[in-house]
C-alpha cells in the first residue's frame, strides 16, 4: 500500500515561493539585459544616420502651475538646434496660471522663438492633460507635433532626433511609423533618499519593462511624456474625446494605432524626467497612479509583473532559511536577490546613458522592493488625484470623476 502523501509545510510553500521568484526575477534580468544591449545597438545605428527629415514642427507643452526646476525644462525647449521652423504651443486653464507666467518671462529671453499660449478654461473630458492637447492641437499650426509633460527636460538636439521617427520610408514590421516617443531617465535636481528612489525606478524599471515588450512583442503603446505624431493620428486613435475618458491615453492612443495595422516606435533618443523633491506621501501617491493606470492598460501582464521583482523573494528565501538555522542558504537567497538588481541597474543606466551610475546602482535593491510594495498597493481601490480633481480610474481603464456614477 502506497504510504500517505506528507502534507507540505508552511515553511516549505513558503520556500518554494522564494525560489519561483528568484528563478522568475534572474529570467527577467536576461530579458532586460538583452532588451537594453539591442536598444544601445539601435542607438548607435540611429546616431551614425544623417538626420536629414526635418518638417516644421508644433511643439505643445500642457502647463498647470509651477513645480521645482520647471524654469530650466521650460527654457530647454527654446534652446534647440532644428534647422526649420518650430512653434512652442503652451497652454493652462487659464492665461494668469504660473506655468504660463513663467513660459511668458523665459520666451522673453528669446525673442526670435515663436510661441503661443492658450487657454483652455475647465477640461471637459476627465484627463485634463488630453483636454489641452486637443485645444493646441487644433490650434498648431504644422501637422507634425511633437508633445511633451511640464516634467519633461530635454537635449538641443532632441527635436531633430525624434522627428526622424516619422520621416517617410522609416518603417517598424514593414509599417510606416506614425506614433512615436521617448525612454526617460528619472532626474534629480534636489530632493532625498525616496525620491531618488522614485527617479531610479523610472530609469530602471520602466525603462526595462518597456524595452523587454519591445523586443519579445513589438511596440504596440506609447509612453506620454514626450509623443512625435501628425495632428491626424489624434482621430486615428478615437478623437480627442474619446482619448480624454481615459487616464493612460498615451497607452490607449499607441495601442489602437498598433492594433490598426499602424506602425508605433520607441524612438532611440533618451530625455529627462523631472522627478520633483514632493515628501513620501505624495510621491507614493503618484507611484500607486501610474502602477494602478498599467493594472488597468494591461490586466494580464501587471499580474505577472510581481514575479518581475527580485528583493521580495531574496528576502523572503533569506528569512525561511534563517528560520531553519541553513545560513549558507539565506545568505545565498539574498545575495543573488542584491547581485540581479544592481546588473539590471547598472546596465540599463548606463545604456540610457544616466547621471551618477555607482549611487543608483547601490540602492536599486531598495528601490527593487519599493516598487514591489506599490505593486501590491495597486489593487486597491483604484481611486486617484489629478490637478485637484478626484477620480476613479475603472475596469476598463476609463476615469470618473469623484461622485460620479460607473
């Protein structure tokens, strides 16, 4: 008689959980290091490529108030070298908005710029940001448009090399590209331990995850901070209406052009992202926006983003192990949690070519179980605060506003 099957243990489940996610989280390191060695092969290939497609362009620039080191990510777009002509559209509820006093008093040193302002009054969609970029859209004066965040600071030639994307015969799987935008390095101008946290987990893990879908699937969603586009690929993707219903409408406009037969790229070029000195609390607010927007974006792929984290189950091995007095074991458990992330770390700042690489390297680990945290938040109550106005983004990744009926 075959003996009865031993009940497992909740130290072993528990074991076993930490090697899943160990082996899960190493898998995911190879992916995001191969992911990051093709895109600096992309780059190299884009950089020795004249940049000869230079159409004239309307940069639009949604504003709302005024935040630490705006001054300089605003002026940086007046210090471009494009050879053609290009207008800078900014816009805000209204024109006595501080964003748009301080656009007004940086255009001043640069008289020979042309530049407009608008004021959109209250937003009549839910997501605010997609409300001005219809209103300067319309009102652009050239169909190519480049778009880009308050937060968003960028390189003379950053014009010239994101243009290119959309110059006629550049082509992503035989498909002329109509959509595309940037990879960002989360910057620091000043601020502490947690928000360079935040910084280097905008480097590092989005960054990997977006090249990691890039190179196992194609790119088939676009990233906001920065999207070069014609002012008819708004209507291709549903209008800005429909766009405006929706929190992530940069996902929503990259994934319905894609889906559509139409070509969307991550261009090769790398800017900054202002990532301002706010305080925990809200910083971890804005983290638990986005990680909750992705829960919506991509129900399937964010459930399998917690195996993605490699701290929480180094961790976790460490302690079950340390329980049972197997030393050797806990310290291995955790030392190959710390070793995975810093390699991911260290090569994904240096390929997207990142500031101060030794100290974001060191205190990735930390960032690593930071990130699992909001994760792990993310399928709260998905109830969020944008420009003073309280939302719920729904199943369908849709926004209500507070009060408002599903």
């Amino acid at each position: 008689m075959l003996a009865a099957a031993t009940p497992m243990h909740l130290g072993d489940v528990l074991f076993w959980t930490a090697v899943l996610g160990t082996v899960t989280s190493l898998v995911f390191c190879g992916l995001a290091l191969a992911a990051a060695l093709r895109f600096h092969r992309r780059r190299v290939v884009s950089l020795r490529t004249p940049a000869t497609f230079t159409p004239p362009i309307s940069l639009l620039k949604p504003l709302h108030g005024t935040q630490p080191g705006l001054e300089t990510s605003i002026e940086s777009f007046f210090q471009q070298d494009y050879p053609a002509p290009y207008e800078i559209l900014f816009c805000a509820r209204h024109l006595q908005d501080e964003g748009i006093q301080l656009a007004h008093s940086i255009a001043q040193r640069y008289p020979n710029q042309p530049v407009r302002y608008f004021a959109c009054g209250e937003p009549l969609y839910p997501n605010p940001k997609m409300f001005s970029l219809g209103v300067m859209s319309e009102g652009a004066a050239y169909p190519h448009l480049v778009t880009s965040d308050a937060d968003a600071r960028v390189s003379p030639d950053y014009l010239l090399q994101c243009v290119q994307a959309l110059a006629p015969g550049h082509t992503v799987k035989g498909r002329q590209v109509e959509l595309a935008s940037c990879l960002y390095i989360g910057h620091v101008d000043k601020g502490g331990l947690f928000t360079r946290l935040d910084a280097v987990g905008k480097t590092v893990e989005m960054g990997s995850g977006v090249l990691v879908a890039d190179m196992l699937s194609g790119t088939d969603f676009a990233l906001g901070v920065t999207m070069v586009l014609q002012k008819r690929t708004f209507a291709d993707g549903g209008g800005y209406a429909d766009l405006g219903n929706h929190w992530a409408e940069d996902f929503v406009l990259g994934n319905r052009l894609a889906h559509a037969g139409r070509g969307v790229e991550m261009s090769t070029h790398v800017i900054k992202l202002i990532v301002a000195d706010q305080g925990v609390v809200r910083s971890f607010r804005d983290q638990l926006r986005w990680m909750q927007s992705t829960r919506r974006s991509r129900p399937a792929g964010h459930l399998g983003t917690g195996l993605t984290f490699a701290m929480p189950f180094g961790l976790l091995g460490f302690a079950v192990e340390a329980a049972r007095a197997h030393w050797g074991a806990a310290f291995a458990f955790l030392a190959i949690a710390i070793v995975n992330r810093m390699l991911q770390a260290f090569t994904m700042l240096r390929v997207l070519g990142a500031e101060d690489v030794a100290f974001q390297t060191l205190i990735y680990p930390l960032r690593d179980l930071l990130g699992f945290i909001v994760w792990c938040s993310s399928y709260l109550p998905a109830d969020t605060s944008y420009h003073g106005t309280r939302f719920r983004i729904m199943p369908d990744g849709t926004l209500k506003a507070d009060g408002a009926q599903p």
